[in-house]
C-alpha cells in the first residue's frame, strides 16, 4: 500500500518530539491525526502548519488518560479516514521529584498519562489494526526506563513499563501482521528537558558520548523507519535514540 492511503494516529503531538513525528510521517505521505490534550488553539496552531507542507492532517483535543475521549477519536478517524495503520504513543509527562519527597499524586499523574495512556490508546485501535490484519505500534518509551534515574523512580517505571508492555504484545498479535515496538530517546531538546536549569543540562550534556542533544527529528527519523516496509521484520524491540548515552 502507498503511504498516501495510510493513516497514523499520534498521541501528544502538538509540539516536540509527537510533532516532528507528525511532519516527518506526512512528509511521506501519511495522513496524520494530531491528538494532544493542548488547547485547541496550540492544536490548530500544529495542524496549521502541517497543512501548510501540503501534509493532510487533522487534529483533535482529548485526554490519553481518559478512555471515551480517546474511543471518540478513534472512530471518529476510521469514519472520516476508514483506517489507521499507525499508532504512535508519545504522549507523556514528568513530575520530577526525589522519592521520598515525592507525592503520590505526582507518582500517580505520570503512571496515569506515561502508562495507562499507552493501555487506553492501544486498546482503542488494536482492534481495527487485527481486522486489518496490519498495523504498527510504536510506544515512546525513555532511556531512563532502561538505565533508571534519580529524581524519576515515577517516570522510569513509567517507562520500563511501557518495554515490558511492547515485548508483550508485539508477542501476541505478530501473527496478525501488526509489529510493536519502542523508541527510547536520551536527552533531547524540546520543552520537556528546557524546564531544566542550565547547569542540569550542562551534566546531562557531559554525558552524551556526541556531547549534545539530540532533537526531535532524530526521533522522528526512528519512527519514520519502524513503520516503514524495511522494518517489516522487527518487533518488540526497543530501538534507542540516544547518542550514545547508554548502548545495550
Ligand atoms: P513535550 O512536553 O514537549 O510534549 C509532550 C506533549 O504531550 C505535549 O504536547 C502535551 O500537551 C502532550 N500531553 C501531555 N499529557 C497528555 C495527555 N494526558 N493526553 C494527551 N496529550 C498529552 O515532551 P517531548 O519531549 O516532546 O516528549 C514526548 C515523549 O518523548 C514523551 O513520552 C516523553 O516522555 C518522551 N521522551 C522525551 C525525552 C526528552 O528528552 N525530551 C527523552 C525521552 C523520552
């Protein structure tokens, strides 16, 4: 099938890494649907700018979190679009704090967004992508799920958990034509690693064996080829995008 008729789904794609995600699948020719929990304004303010690259897209404003909101979207895709073959699952959040500072708010508001939003997100699509008997799941995972980090016990479980998720399912529904794999970035330059002060970065910067961040087109890139026919033989792998900063 051409890319032209294809469809991806991708969560948290207003800005940073779901964005560039966004561009770079439309870039090849993917219809592409922006679902954030932004304001709509930030949310047409995206789709404004892929539709200015000529890129079809759509977007829509609901919570990963919240089951209906994302139900809604889904169907609404595969009426307006009567397909997706791509789900993206990108949407996530930190609450960065110490453990035993750490409020069990915190610990749960990023297992709800970073974990369960990847639960309700597959869910809802799976079952279009098995009658299709095609499809390709890629979770957005974190260096950090791997390689643990202190001040994240939430998000890194978040994280680990989301591999362990991938390994599982890409076992189950293989047979069914639908690969599922993971991308875990390192340290890359989007709003979520600019709240961090400059001497943070600077420690984090020392580390990367490029000795710089990357950006979110590097990521984009990964996924770009995990969905791509030349990854038709890869599943329930975790690919890592990281410069270096931790090698398997
Ligand atoms: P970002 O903060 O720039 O973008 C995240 C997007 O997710 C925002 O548009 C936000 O509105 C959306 N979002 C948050 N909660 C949501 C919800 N409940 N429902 C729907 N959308 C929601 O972050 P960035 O850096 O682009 O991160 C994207 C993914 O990459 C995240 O899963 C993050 O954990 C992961 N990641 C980022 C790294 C980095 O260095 N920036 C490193 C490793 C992983």
């Amino acid at each position: 099938m051409r890319n032209e008729s294809r469809v991806a789904l991708v969560t948290g794609a207003a800005q940073g890494i779901g964005f560039a995600i966004t561009r770079t699948l439309g870039s090849i020719g993917f219809k592409v649907a922006v679902l954030d929990v932004a304001s709509s304004q930030d949310i047409h303010e995206a789709v404004t700018v892929l539709t200015e690259e000529g890129i079809e897209a759509r977007g829509f404003t609901a919570d990963v979190t919240d089951p209906e909101s994302v139900a809604d979207v889904v169907d609404d895709l595969i009426t307006g679009w009567g397909r997706i073959d791509v789900l993206v699952n990108n949407a996530g959040i930190n609450r960065d704090a110490l453990f035993l500072r750490m409020k069990e708010e915190n610990w749960n508001q990023v297992l709800e967004v970073n974990l369960q939003g990847v639960y309700h997100c597959t869910k809802a699509v799976l079952k279009h992508m098995v009658k299709n008997r095609s499809g390709r799941i890629i979770n957005i995972s974190s260096v950090v799920g791997v390689t643990g980090n202190p001040g994240q016990t939430n998000y890194a479980t978040a994280k680990a958990a989301v591999l362990g998720f991938t390994r599982s399912l890409a076992r189950e529904v293989a047979g069914r034509g639908i690969t599922v794999n993971a991308v875990a970035p390192g340290f890359i330059d989007t709003d979520m690693t600019r709240e961090l002060s400059e001497e943070v970065r600077k420690t984090w910067i020392d580390q990367v064996p490029m000795r710089r961040m990357g950006n979110p087109q590097e990521v984009a890139e990964t996924v770009a080829f995990l969905v791509s026919d030349s990854a038709g033989y890869i599943t329930g792998q975790t690919i890592h995008v990281n410069g270096g900063l931790f090698m398997a």
